[in-house]
C-alpha cells in the first residue's frame, strides 16, 4: 500500500562499503518505498565527514557526525575541535554515534567513557541532539547522560537493546528510543516487549543498514527502503495502522532532528487505525492532571490545538465520505458534548450515511446543560466511552479538578447509569495513574451497568 505520510530512517552508515556501488539506487529504492528522509551517521572523523558529503549529494540525506567508542581514542582534542567545525556544515543535524560498547571492547573503557563525556559536552555546546550507541553498558550509559546533564539536549539511544526498565530511564531524561529491524526477528519478545512500553510519541525507526536486515532480508544487505518492514512491525505491536506509525515517527524525527516534512496543520477530522476522530472544541469542563494537552496539543501525529470551534458544516466538509471507516468518534482535545446542538446535527447526517458514531465524554454533560441530555443522544449515538476515573469524588476531583467540584464525581455516576439503560454500548474508563485502585473503579463501572476499560497512563508522554 503507498502512505500518505513519508517515513524516515534515523540511522544509516551510507559511507559503508557496501553501498559504494549502487548509492543512487539506494536512495532511489527508499524513496519509492516511502521513505523519504535518510539521516546518514559518522562513526568516526572520515565517516562524518563522508557523512556530509552524501548530504550534500543526496537533497533525502542528512548527516549527523560523531566518534563510535570503537574508535574513542579519536575524541582527543583535535578530534573533538574538527567535530565542532564539521557541525557547522549545512544539513548536518545531530552528534553521533557516541556512547559505550562493552560488548567488543575495541577500546579501552576508560576512553570510551571520557569520548562519550566529551561529546555530550559539544552538542550540549552546539544545542544538537546526541545519538547514542549502548552494547552492554546500560548502567554506565545511564549515569554519564546524568552526570553530563545530556537532557538539556535529549537524543536518541539507538538500536534500543535495554529493558523496560532501561527504556523508562532514558524517556525520563527526555530521549527518544529507536528500534531497528531486529523487532522482527522471531525470538526477540523481549525487545517487542520493550517497544510496547514505549509512547509512540517517543519512538523512531531505523534500519542501522548496511547492518540488521528485518528477517526475510536476514544475512542480506540492509538498505533505507526496509525500515517500511519495521514500520509495519511496530504498527502491529502497537496494534495502529502502517500509516500512524508512518506520521507519528516522522513527526518524532522531525520534532527531534528538524529533518523531514511532518504535517502540522490543525486538524477538525483526523484518522487513527480505521477510525474518525472529529476534533469539535478545545474547551473542557476538567483540568485532569493526566492530561497532556497542558503540555502537547498533538495526538498520534496530529495537530488538535483549534483557531476555532468549527460550526456543523465546517465538521462535515472535513469529514468527506466516512462510509470506509469502522466508527466516526467526537473525541478531539476537549469536551464534546459542550457542543451537543453541533453533535446532534452531525450524528444525524452520519446516521443517515450508515455509520457507527461513538462519543468520548467525561461524563459531565448534564451538569453543563442543567439537564438530563442521554435521551437526546438516542438513535444519534452508538456507544459513549465515559472517563470514570475514579472509585470516589475526594480521588475523583484530586485528578480530574472538575470545575463542578464536589457534584461532578456524582454526576459523572448519574450520566453513566442513565447511558447504561438508553444507549446500545456504554463503556466507562479509567487512567492507571500510579496508585489508583483500578479494581475499585472496575467493580463501580460494573455496579453502574457499563463494560470497563483501563487506559494506559503515560507519565513520561
């Protein structure tokens, strides 16, 4: 299938041998398997600086530049001057690869550790990312990015090849974690284990080619226009479809390296999976202290922060045909049913054509429209998804800061009870935030005749 979003390979040595012969097929083939941006990266001064060269040559290739520890010996302090004088060239976008390899210990440790401090001091100094390599040395890895405070400028660990645990630490000091074609590789559960911990809004692709073929290509010559075979990996793991993970790693790329084309423009009508998602008002009767638009208005790749609240047929215009998709939500980045007028009309004109219309909610509606408003929504609306959140008001308004204070928690109950005995499917959730009793708010969803549903809580998002 061809993809509306382009994918891109954050780690190719296209300087290796390899690739000598047949370079502009290379990047022609990844091209034309979507992949339109290719970040090349230096694992010592000649391969940085034949790093830029190919950027130079290729408009699809960038070039980061960096000293591999293989070669820490390198980073002494004419090294690391002719590194800083190389990240003033045009497209070159981060420093890398640096970081630890215990696993071949072609060079002396201690070397590697002072290479790795040094160049987390230059792109500290040159406010560049770092992309970072760890064989075997997680704790030591861990401890240099702190004591060298790495964070102010954030980076990529790439070829992730830690645990959960590992991976949690790195997302802490604001890193991206990059996943290779060795997803795919059959025993490694571990490693898909360790990407389903992992935020989408977090993760990026590579290929690390000429090395790591995905496992049909296995013992062949890995090349950019396979990373597609990680993509469609990650997507099933994730269980999103090829295309989210297409724009939510670009749009992690381009956040991160300022490579590549992310689409950014405010979206009313966006398509997660093979469902609608109708973005209809940024206002909400909670501040949930979960919620991440306080600090990121994008959702799965897409741009929710509106200029305004779009009126009925500004809503339908951005829907077009929605008879191909499996349901059309009114979620977006705020409180729907503050809208109801505008959802009762577009519910309708979506009936009409057919399709199933579900509507996320916190539950609040009645409160907001001094009324009981589920008989409104009957015939118009097939399942309500309501954030319960909560087994009692006092932890109820401690997350969700409800603007209705101590009547929202009973409302929210109400609204659900009612639901329960009009609407086809009522499915109240809950986030796991750290130390709430999931069980207790399972048992009242039941009690209040909904399905429940645990949503993953996401503390490093």
């Amino acid at each position: 299938m061809s993809l509306q979003s382009p994918l891109i390979d954050t780690h190719a040595h296209l300087d290796n041998r390899p690739f000598a012969e047949d370079l502009d097929q290379v990047v022609a083939r990844a091209r034309d398997n979507g992949v339109r941006t290719i970040l090349t990266v230096g694992c010592d001064l000649a391969s940085s600086r034949q790093s830029i060269a190919l950027a130079q040559r290729f408009e699809a290739v960038y070039a980061a530049v960096g000293i591999h520890p293989h070669d820490a010996l390198q980073a002494d302090d004419a090294g690391v001057k002719e590194l800083r004088e190389m990240l003033g060239a045009p497209k070159v976008v981060a420093v890398g690869e640096t970081g630890l390899d215990y696993y071949r210990d072609r060079a002396p440790r201690d070397a590697q550790r002072l290479a790795f401090r040094r160049q987390i001091r230059l792109a500290r100094e040159a406010a560049r990312p770092l992309i970072v390599h760890d064989r075997d040395a997680h704790e030591d890895i861990l401890a240099i990015l702190r004591e060298e405070r790495a964070s102010e400028v954030g980076g990529v660990i790439h070829c992730f090849s830690g645990d959960v645990a590992m991976a949690r630490a790195c997302l802490e000091m604001g890193f991206y974690i990059s996943f290779p074609a060795t997803l795919t590789y059959p025993k490694n559960e571990e490693l898909r284990e360790v990407a389903r911990s992992v935020p989408m809004e977090r993760l990026l692709l590579e290929t690390d080619c000429p090395y790591l073929a995905p496992q049909p290509l296995r013992g062949k010559r890995n090349e950019p226009a396979y990373v597609r075979m990680t993509a469609e990996k990650v997507a099933e793991i994730k269980g999103l479809s090829l295309e989210d993970v297409a724009r939510i790693t670009t749009l992690n790329a381009h956040t991160l390296f300022g490579i590549g084309q992310a689409e950014q423009s405010t979206r009313i009508a966006y398509a997660i999976r093979n469902s609608l998602y109708l973005n209809i008002t940024n206002r909400c009767t909670n501040a949930c202290s979960f919620c991440a638009k306080f600090s990121d208005f994008t959702v799965k790749g897409h741009r929710l922060k509106l200029d305004h609240e779009p009126d009925a047929a500004e809503v339908i215009a951005a829907i077009g045909d929605p008879r191909s998709y499996d349901e059309v939500v009114f979620c977006g980045y705020g409180e729907p049913l503050l809208r109801l007028a505008l959802i009762k009309e577009v519910a309708a004109w979506l009936k009409q054509r057919g399709c199933k219309v579900r509507i996320n909610t916190d539950g609040q509606a009645n409160l907001v429209h001094g009324r009981n408003i589920v008989p409104e929504l009957v015939g118009l609306v097939d399942c309500l998804s309501v954030s319960l959140n909560a087994a009692d008001a006092a932890t109820y308004q401690r997350l969700c800061r409800s603007q209705f204070g101590e009547k929202a928690f009973e409302g929210v109950m109400a609204f659900i009870r009612e639901a329960a005995r009009a609407i086809p499917e009522v499915v109240a959730s809950a986030v796991t935030v750290p130390g709430l009793d999931i069980e207790a708010c399972r048992r009242l969803a039941e009690d209040l005749g909904a399905t429940f549903r645990a949503r993953e809580y996401n503390e490093v998002g």
